[in-house]
C-alpha cells in the first residue's frame, strides 16, 4: 500500500464510515503516532507557521465522542472541533443531505441564482431564534463575517458608530471582530492599527466579582461606563456573548443580560446576542438567552449551526435587518447550498434527537465530576458553565491568581492519553470542555477518569 503520509500517495479505498467507529479511547501508538509525526513535518514545510494545532494527531474519521487518527489511535473528543460538531461529527442525516445536494450542484451564488436551501434555513432561524416578533435573516460563512454584517445592520438601523463590547471578549480575526476582542495574544498582537469607535466595558463575572455583586449591579457598573466613556446617544449596538467562550466560558450573574438588553432598549441601542458558540442547543436551550427570557434585536449564529459545514447568520428583528438597501449584505459563498443543506439535516437533528435534554444531561454528569474534583484539589477555584458548554477555572494556592501553567499541563498530560482537552481564558488559565451531544455517558466517564488522573500527576509546581 503507498505511503498514506507521502504528498503524491491517494488512498487504496474510501476510509470506513464513521459510523462503524468503535465508541472507545483507543491507543495503538504513542501520541502522536509515526504517521502523524510525518504529517507534521510536511505540515511545518508547507503550511503557514501562524496557523497552529492544538492535537499534534491527524485525523482520518470521526464520528459519536471519538476521533480517529491516522496512526489507529482513537481519542475522546471534548471538544468537536471548538463547539462546532454539536449534533455529531459526520452525523448520518447531515452526510445525506450534503450527499444529495452534492450530486445537485455545490455553487451559484445565492445573490446570482437564488436556490430553495438558503431560504428554508433562513425560516428555521427565524422561528428558532428568541422572541417571536417578525424576523428576517442573512447568512454568510463564518462567525467573525456574521458579527461584522451585525455591526452594519445595527449602524444602518440606528445611523449610529459606537459598538461596545465586553472585558475577556471574542468576536473573531478579522480587522472590526479583532477590535471587539479582548485577548492581544494571539489574536491582536501586531495586527494593528485595528477598526475604531469600539469601546469596552466591564463585564459580570462571579468569580472575580466584588463578593455579592448581583447581575444587576454588574450591569449597572457596565452603564456607567459606557454612558461616560461612549453617550448612550452614540451607541449603535452592545454586543455581547451569553457565555463568554475564549474568554474563558465566563457565564454572567442572573439578571446580568436582562438589565443590559432593557438598557438598550431605553436607549435606542440594539441589543447584539453573538451566540456563535453558544448557540444551536450547546447550553441546553435552542440559545442561550433563553435561559433568562432575553430577547435580542440581531442574534449571531455559527459554529454548530451546520453539522460542520461553514455556515453562518445574522438574524434579527425585520425592520431592523430591511434597513440596509439591497445589496448592502451577502457574499459569494454566504449560504452556500451545501452547508445550507447540512444546516437543514442539523437542525432537525436537535429536535429529532433530543438534543436540548442530552446537553442538559451532560451538564448534570460532567458537574458533578467537575465539583467532586474541585472537592479534592483547591487548584480548581471554580466550575461554571451550562448544558455542554462546561469549564474549570484553575488557580495558585492563593485561591485566586491564575495559573494557566497547570492548565497547560492538565491539558497536554489528558492528551498525551487520548482525551481531547482544550484551554482558553484571558490569562489561559481554563479547561473547558465542549463534547458533541452525541457522546456516551460511558465516553464521558472515561474521559474525566483520564482528567482526575492528570490533575493527580500534575505537580503542584506547576501553579
């Protein structure tokens, strides 16, 4: 058989259905493996150092809670590609309908010859999104081009500049999305000069919060700043995730969101939910505003929107949405049909699946392997998070500073034994843990069987 990591071999036959892969952690070589290891180097030959990984594996297959790599080993994946396989990697509807859209045609540009797909998505956002006002949507095909056709639609509707975001903020990598995050490494660090007329305000986040900071008085403390610092009579939008995602999985005290949205709306701001991660049953709610009844002007969507395809949306209030003129939104690959096809099988999938009770599921299990951790090692200041959108937050004896080293060693030790972990946080100091909605409670048990012994082996030197 040729060389799989050779540049000119093609595979001998189509790799084996996801389907028919095993449920179980698996090593049959050392991470990584011989074969990944020279995919490796023809990576750092060919491709762009900037471009990083996080799993030094390649993968042939994935499908349930596992991912497959190229060496044979099978590892638990928390974290489906960053929130994104939330029905399932290679879920069985999403790869029919991508299938027959396939064997259809691929492209015609939805803003040349419009085609059926994008307009059966649009509805489904509509009806899905919070609030049950009259809606209109648009989609294009990442989160950070969703969030900056946000900030367009909330300027043409208000004829209004100022965005204001939020302290630990993500909102992407383009020039206006690196502006609005917070974290300068690696996200911000010499790409500049960045966009202007964004401002940042502080956010609600318990665990480093005054001690009884209530979501309201968070909120409160957010206004004076921007009302001093902005005019509320400039603000076009305040955009904001639900649950801070890089930032650290940072969810905000009860009342936090409700009090921001009524601020909005006194003021003639819209109220921008960037739901790109939380989104589409990740919370164990169709969004995350619904766990508080907050109903935003212009919701962003992504991420796990499409089974894995790139797709992306700005959904919102119609008057709101119709003020831009025709042409002003869209792009030649926004909505493209066959991400449009797998959206469609995606999102079916949440309600044939039960998906919204599973995330709440995993919540239940994975908490309480979080707390019974946090029990026995101080080193874990805080669990938080909702549905399977879950993190730790790691800290020095003090109980309060950040230590992102251990972090970095929890996280490379439960990967060296084939567990998929990821970090984030401002000072990257936090486990979270995103598995897709169609893994095992037997997966998970495993999986945070691996964490517990990590956070054992992990010296405390490490904080």
């Amino acid at each position: 058989m040729a060389d799989p990591t050779s540049p000119t071999s093609r595979p001998a036959a189509a790799p084996a259905a996801a389907g028919d892969l095993p449920q179980s952690r698996h090593l049959a070589t050392e991470l990584p493996g011989p074969r990944s290891r020279a995919l490796m180097d023809r990576k750092t030959s060919a491709v762009a150092s900037g471009v990083g990984t996080t799993v030094p594996v390649f993968a042939v297959r994935a499908g349930g809670g596992v991912v497959e790599d190229v060496d044979g080993n099978r590892l638990v994946d928390l974290g489906s590609g960053i929130a994104v396989t939330t029905v399932g990697a290679s879920h069985p509807a999403v790869v029919a309908a991508v299938q027959e859209q396939v064997a259809a045609f691929t492209h015609t540009c939805f803003m040349v010859t419009p085609y059926e797909p994008y307009v059966a998505v649009a509805e489904k956002l509509n009806e899905v999104t919070p609030g049950d006002h009259a809606k209109k949507t648009a989609l294009f095909s990442s989160g950070a081009e969703a969030v900056e056709n946000a900030v367009k639609i909330a300027r043409h509707a208000t004829g209004r500049d100022a965005v204001v975001v939020f302290d630990h903020a993500y909102h992407g990598r383009t020039n206006l999305t690196m502006a609005m995050t917070a974290k300068a490494m690696p996200y911000k660090s010499g790409f500049g000069p960045f966009a202007g007329e964004v401002y940042r305000a502080p956010t609600s986040y318990p665990f480093r919060d005054p001690q009884g900071m209530t979501g309201e008085q968070a909120a409160q403390r957010a206004v004076r700043v921007i009302e001093a610092q902005v005019g509320a009579d400039q603000v076009a939008c305040v955009v904001i995730e639900p649950v801070q995602g890089e930032g650290g999985f940072i969810e905000p005290a009860p009342g936090f969101l409700p009090a921001l949205a009524a601020w909005c709306r006194e003021n003639g701001a819209l109220f921008v939910a960037d739901e790109v991660q939380t989104g589409v049953a990740r919370t164990g709610d169709w969004f995350a505003c619904d766990h508080e009844g907050v109903v935003p002007d212009l919701v962003v969507v992504a991420k796990g929107v499409a089974g894995g395809m790139p797709l992306s949306a700005v959904t919102g209030r119609a008057e709101l949405v119709d003020a831009v003129h025709t042409g002003g939104l869209g792009g030649t690959y926004g909505g493209n049909p066959v991400a449009c096809a797998a959206a469609l099988a995606a999102l079916e999938a949440v309600e044939t699946d039960g998906l919204l009770q599973r995330a709440r599921d995993v919540e239940v299990l994975v908490k309480g392997r979080l707390h019974a951790l946090a029990e026995r090692d101080p080193r874990v200041g805080d669990v938080r998070g909702r549905g399977a959108m879950l993190a730790v937050e790691l800290v020095g004896e003090d109980g309060t500073t950040p230590a992102p080293a251990l972090a970095a060693g929890v996280a490379a030790a439960a990967k060296a034994q084939g567990v998929i972990v990821l970090t984030c946080g401002t000072a990257g100091n936090v486990l979270r843990f995103l598995p897709p909605l169609s893994i095992s409670d037997e997966l998970l048990h495993d999986a945070f069987d691996v964490l517990d012994a990590a956070f054992a082996a992990t010296s405390a030197s490490t904080r």
